[in-house]
C-alpha cells in the first residue's frame, strides 16, 4: 500500500472514524478541527468523546486547530463537515491550497444537499476549489456509521468519482480487514441516494415511535427507496446505483440502526416532541432535517412524486402529526407499484 499524507477536516464521529482508519493502514494523518479543546483531548487522551465516547482513536492521528498545517503536503484532503458548512470550508482550503501551492484528491464524506442552490457536496468542492490545486473530485458512500468502524465491525463501502483512477487511489488508501471498499463512477445517484436516505430514516424512526411492526417498516423501506430512485434518475444517477451500497445499503443501516441521528430523531418526533426540541436533544446534526426540505422542493421541480418525503415534510414544516401523515400515506388513490 503506497503512503498518503491524508488530511481530514471535520472532527465529528465520522471524521474521526474516518482518520482513525486511515492512520491504522500506516497513513501521516492531520485531523482538523476549529475546537481548541478538541485538538488537546485528541492529541493527549487519543479520545473525542462528545462524538464517539471513551472509545480510543489510533495515536497517529494528529489533530489541528490550524487548516495549513493539516493540508501541508497531503495527498488526499476529505472534506467532513456538515452540509451547511461544506462551502465555507471548501472556501477556506481552497485559499490555503493556493497559498501553498499544493494540488490534492479531495473527497467528501458528507451526505447531504445544499439548501437553495440544491448542489450536493462534491460540486460544492469543484466549485470552491479551483483546478490547478485538484486532482479529481470523489466521495465516500455506504452504510457506514462511525461508532461501527472504529470498532472495527466489518465495514463496507464505495469510493466514487467520475475518474476511476481517483476512486482507485481512495479505495487503496482507506481498505484493510475491517474497512473494505469497492470503487464506482455514478457521483449523481451515489450523492443522492447518501442524502435522501436520511429523509427516510426520520420516517422510520417515527413509525417505531408509534409501535408499527415489520409491515410498515418493509412497506417505509422499500417505497422510500423507490422515491430515492425516481429523484435520483430524474437528475442522470444510473439506477443501478441504488441497489448498491450507497443506496440500499445506506438506507437500511441509517433506518434501521440507534447510531442513527435521523432515525432517533424519528423516534423523538413520532413520541410528539417537536421539531426543536430534536435538535436541542440531539446536540449533533441531524442532516435529514434540511435535506427534507430540500428534496421536497426538488421533487417539485422535477415533477417527481414523493409522496413519504411530502409527509415528512408535513411533520417537519408544517407541524402535523405523525400518526395523521401516516393514515394519509395509506389512504392515497391506488396506483401500479411501478410509478
């Protein structure tokens, strides 16, 4: 395995996760963080436990509070903050890149879409880094939750660019024993289908909520893929692609599993919390929340029928009840499982 000098930006769960893989496969590692004390509890204790307990990280991994000197002479720059935070932070490396001159392999590991201008993270990354200090643009896709690997249960998941060669590069970076990667092209439907699982999960954290069985669960999981789908092939993704781990598998682990946010936010709202006491509970992003909104006015735009995303909306936005949306969902006209 050929060395990377690896720089990760963003020091939540799956950032973390994510550089503690890489330093574990022999890689110089730079974690960046805005947190000062975050950087001390890192570099000092190997711990970040408001994000992933008393669990420890691999001792190569070096934390900064300084961008530069995370970036300086890396290979492979990951980009693993929240969604409303990818642009101003791309903003950010894309002038440290040119004042060092350096030309990387950037990578987003967030799964979401920009309010407002509807771009999903990689074209936030293409758009804010300019090209002479890119290699390629990729991302990291699949059902993978940060609490998992970095206990190292088994791991699965899709390195993506359009340049096969950047997909190779990640996939030999990041795969051991415990973390496997396979590599794809499809940027659009791998990009989507990380998004619009999180919709998907909220509702199935809700019908949880309300004591509805496996039925309702298969019922969620499956339509809600299918709204994936259609969304994703209305903006080019290749269908193929949610059959895969950045679609089906993604959702399933995300609608299915307590490391969820989206999904124990589910729970909370379908228990009659409101939308804001979520958040304050949560402490943590809870990136299905924006993005419900945001697919709910693509599919409009698209004239594409997302009829679950609508009732999560419905929850979300406009403040109706779970258990109503639910009985609106089964009350619809009836219609061939195709469309």
């Amino acid at each position: 395995m050929k060395k990377e000098v690896i720089a990760v930006l963003g020091a939540g769960s799956w950032g973390t996760a994510l550089a503690h893989v890489a330093a574990e496969n022999g890689h110089d590692v730079r974690l960046w963080t805005y947190k000062p004390a975050q950087v001390n509890e890192i570099n000092n204790e190997h711990l970040n436990r408001a994000y992933l307990g008393e669990v420890a990280i691999d001792p190569n991994v070096v934390a900064t509070a300084d961008m530069q000197v995370a970036v300086k002479d890396a290979t492979i720059v990951l980009s693993v903050v929240p969604t409303k935070a990818t642009r101003e932070v791309a903003h950010q490396l894309a002038g440290v890149l040119d004042t060092l001159d350096q030309k990387v392999t950037l990578v987003a590991a967030t799964k979401g879409i920009e309010p407002d201008t509807y771009k999903r993270p990689s074209e936030m990354l293409t758009e804010e880094v300019a090209p002479k200090n890119r290699r390629g643009v990729g991302i990291i896709a699949g059902p993978s939750h940060a609490e998992g690997v970095i206990k190292h249960d088994p791991t699965l998941v899709t390195m993506v660019s359009e340049n096969i060669q950047i997909a190779e590069q990640m996939q030999a970076a990041f795969s051991n024993q415990f973390f496997r990667a396979y590599t794809n092209t499809d940027l659009v439907g791998s990009e989507f289908g990380g998004a619009l699982k999180n919709v998907i999960a909220i509702g199935a954290g809700a019908i949880d909520a309300l004591g509805y069985d496996a039925n309702a669960k298969a019922a969620l999981f499956t339509r809600g893929l299918a709204e994936i789908s259609r969304l994703g092939q209305a903006f080019g993704a290749n269908p193929i692609t949610f059959m895969g781990l950045a679609g089906v598998g993604d959702l399933f682990v995300t609608a299915t599993s307590v490391h969820s946010r989206n999904f124990r936010a589910g729970v909370q709202l379908g228990k009659g919390k409101s939308v804001a006491e979520v958040i304050a509970d949560m402490g943590m992003v809870i990136e299905g929340i924006s993005t419900t909104k945001v697919v709910h006015e693509l599919g409009q735009l698209k004239h594409v029928p997302m009829p679950i995303t609508d009732a999560i909306y419905d929850v979300l936005y406009e403040g109706k009840n779970t258990k109503e949306v639910v009985t609106a969902l089964m009350d619809r006209e009836l219609q061939q499982e195709g469309k």
